[in-house]
C-alpha cells in the first residue's frame, strides 16, 4: 500500500483538492493517507473532511491522521508539505511592519521583506523533516508546494541533499489563460516555460503547426485581458515575454509598481479592474492577507456543508502536479511537469545550484529535469535580482548568519525602490525582535 503523508493537512483547501485528486487518480485508489498538522482542530477538520470524501466515493484508501510528525512520516513513500509557519498571525507581521516602512506588499510569500521571513521560519522545519525522513523514510520523495518556494527548495538541495521537487500552479495557470485568451483549445497547446518559481517564462507557446504569440500580442491589446493581467501585459511588452504567477505577485518581484502606497492607490489598483483579481486584493498592499482570513472563516461556514454534500466532490482532477507525480512514479506513466529543481547547467545563465523551474519527465525513475540552456539576456537579468535575495536567505537560514537576512532584505526590489539602508536595516530588526520566536537560528543572537 503506497503511503502519502500531507505535513500540514491544516491547510485545508489544498489538502481537500490534493486528496479529492489521489482519490481520482486510478493507480492510488488503494493508498493510505496520512493527516498531521500541529493544530488539533484543523486536523480533525482535515481527517472529517477526507474521510467524508472516502465515503462518499465509495473507496478503499485508508485515512488516518496524526499530531506526532514522526509518525506521520515513518515509512511513508511520498510527503507533501503544504504548512504555513507561524500561521495568519505572523503572516500579518510580514505584512503590516513593512508597510509601516512604504514596502506594500500584495502578498508578501515569495520575495520581499514578506519572503525573506517566511523563507527563514519554514526553512529549519523543512530541514528537520528532511533529516527524519533519512531515518524515518530514506526513499520517500518530497512534493514542496510550501512558499517561498526557489529559497526553500535551494535550502533543501544544499542543506539536506533529499530527493525532492517545488510544485506550484502558476504555469498551468498562466498556459490555461493564455490559451483562453487566443480561443485555442488547451489539449492542442504546447509550451516551454521556465526560468524561477513565480517568475518564469513562456519562451514558446504553440500548436504543432503554429507558433501562438503573434495571436498572444494581438489578444493584449484587448481591453479584458489588460483589466484581467495589467501587470504581467506590461512586463510582456517591455520585456518581450509573458511570464507565470499574477499581476498581484508579479507586481512585487520588480521596482517598477509599487514605489508608494498612494502610487498604488492610484496607478495600481485601479488598473485591476476585473473581479478575478479579487483573490489578491486588487493589488491593495496586504490584499492577500486579508483574503486568507475572509477564506477561513467562510471554509468554518461551509464546514458542515462540505462534509456532508456529496456535490461537494470535485468530478475531475484539479491541475496541481503532486499525484499525477506519485501516479507517474508509481505505474511507470511519463508525464511532463514544470518542477522547482536545483539548477544542474540546465539554465546556464542563471547561477549553478540555484532553484530553477523547467519542464521535468517524471515516470518510474523519479523526477527528470530538461536542460534548457540560456534564456534571453534580459529575462535571466530580471530572475538574478530575485535569485540574489534567495541565495543570501539560503545563506542566512543555514549558517545563522544574522547579517546576511539584512543583506537579503536589502537587495530586494521592491524594498529597494521604495527604502534608505537606514530605513531597511530599522525594518529588518523590528521584524526579527517581532519573529524572534519563529527563529530558532538566531535565537543567541536576537536574545
């Protein structure tokens, strides 16, 4: 019996997709799912939510779930890590000090003042399921959807040496999207993306017989799309290629959007006038925060509903990678992902070791990275200034050097634009005396 192990099934919505999922996926549909988060309410949510599913379905996969992590991990075959360190109420520290500072972040999980920290509290705990899975599991393959992913996942490489993979969502997004936007049907689409988690690049999009981009040019000059993507439109048309993740992120990876909060009061915002950009807050510094707290509390409305609706069961697979990975694995099925791996010459003007994301062939021999070789000039240009804030996070996450988390902070973009060293160095130790419990690596230092 194949055993997959979610650390952090308090994450409700993405454990909730991820086993409605494995429990469509044929060759799983006699595996054993593992539940454990360190929040007992959650995870009884969790373990009442997918056992309903079970039910429901009439399956034979066995769910259990757990508070001890160690349990949770022993003898497992595939973990899926899904958690959030620290929870809502210090993502709100991330948030509301920067903002005191001008930084508005939109999200504030990938780079930015918001990043660097969440990278350092989630980095240790990835490592100590690393080195319990050395013990515990030393075979197991680990699916990383947790956030900042490139800083992670290049912690995990250089700290650990695991197996392992980054898996987001945004290039099957971004690829569905564009496909909408030109009326192409998506199973004729083919693509090469890559470049880095958040921000990587379509550098071919086509049919067998056509390349597309001439009908992407054509298709942003329309007034939906320009409301649905301002952003990213922008970033295509001075840099010559659409990249993955929103505008809401993608606004926070450059210096170019949000300079002041009045700057993005009144160029930003109002630029986002689509209503599905409503997920990220129409770009408001904070947007994101905000919303995983409304979708908490409407996820305890719907709890009941949830767990007792049978049309709640979603009737097709969601587009996440994880289990067509472990499916892939398991039945010797080839497939081809976008995956977070270390950077082994596949992009060669991106620095060798960083986390890169490129198209990956996934069958019976685990997870194969395709080299890539040089993106364009100015598209690797724009990754380094984001690969420069991750290497000095990895740095800082794994040698406990204090200084290195101003440095990364300082050599953010966004926070550049908009902060004085002065200013920047104020913010770094205002968020580490407020985190200091969330960060075991400095504790002698911050004491």
């Amino acid at each position: 019996m194949i055993k997959i192990t979610f650390i952090g099934a308090g994450s409700l919505v993405f454990t909730q997709n991820l086993c409605n999922d494995i429990l469509l996926a044929p060759a799983l549909k006699d595996c054993e799912i593992v539940l454990m988060d360190i929040d007992p309410r959650r995870l009884e949510m969790a373990r009442t939510i997918v056992q309903s599913m079970v039910d429901k379905r009439g399956s034979e996969v066995k769910v259990s779930a757990t508070l001890d992590r160690r349990e949770a991990l022993n003898g497992t075959d595939y973990v899926i890590t899904t958690f959030q360190q620290g929870g809502l109420d210090v993502y709100q520290l991330d948030i509301e000090i920067p903002l005191r500072y001008g930084v508005g972040q939109c999200v504030g999980d990938t780079l930015g003042p918001g990043g660097v920290f969440r990278a350092l509290r989630t980095i240790p705990v990835l490592l100590d399921i690393c080195s319990e899975l050395d013990e515990l599991a030393p075979d197991a393959m680990l699916l990383n959807y947790v956030n900042p992913m490139a800083a992670n996942c290049w912690a995990i490489d250089v700290g650990s040496g695991r197996p392992h993979v980054g898996l987001c969502h945004s290039v099957q997004g971004t690829s569905e999207m564009l496909a909408r936007w030109i009326d192409i049907p998506y199973d004729q689409v083919q693509f090469l993306c890559a470049g880095i988690n958040h921000q990587a690049w379509f550098l071919d999009f086509r049919t067998r017989d056509e390349d597309l981009y001439p009908k992407i040019w054509q298709a942003i000059r329309e007034e939906g799309p320009r409301a649905e993507e301002p952003v990213r439109i922008d970033l295509m048309e001075y840099f010559g290629y659409f990249v993955t993740e929103s505008s809401g992120h993608a606004s926070e990876y450059v210096p170019y959007y949000r300079k002041s909060e009045e700057m993005i009061e009144r160029e930003l915002v109002p630029r986002f006038s689509d209503p599905r950009n409503v997920w990220y807050g129409l770009g408001k510094s904070g947007g994101h925060l905000q919303y995983a707290i409304e979708r908490w509390e409407k996820y305890l409305e719907e709890y009941e509903q949830i767990t007792a609706d049978r049309d709640s069961l979603g009737g097709e697979r969601s587009n996440e990678y994880g289990t067509y990975i472990i499916e892939a694995m398991e039945a010797d099925q080839p497939i081809r992902v976008n995956g977070n791996v270390p950077n082994r010459g596949l992009i060669e003007n991106l620095p060798d070791g960083c986390c890169v994301e490129v198209p990956c062939l996934v069958d019976a021999n685990g997870i194969q990275p395709t080299r890539v070789g040089r993106l364009p000039p100015q598209l690797a240009a724009v990754n380094r200034t984001n690969v420069n804030v991750q290497e000095l996070i990895v740095e800082a996450a794994l040698s406990g050097n204090l200084d290195a988390v101003y440095h990364a902070v300082m050599l953010d973009p966004l926070t550049a634009a908009v902060c004085t060293l002065p200013q920047i160095h104020a913010m770094v130790a205002e968020m580490l005396a407020a985190q200091k419990d969330w960060l075991p690596q400095f504790e002698i230092r911050n004491s």
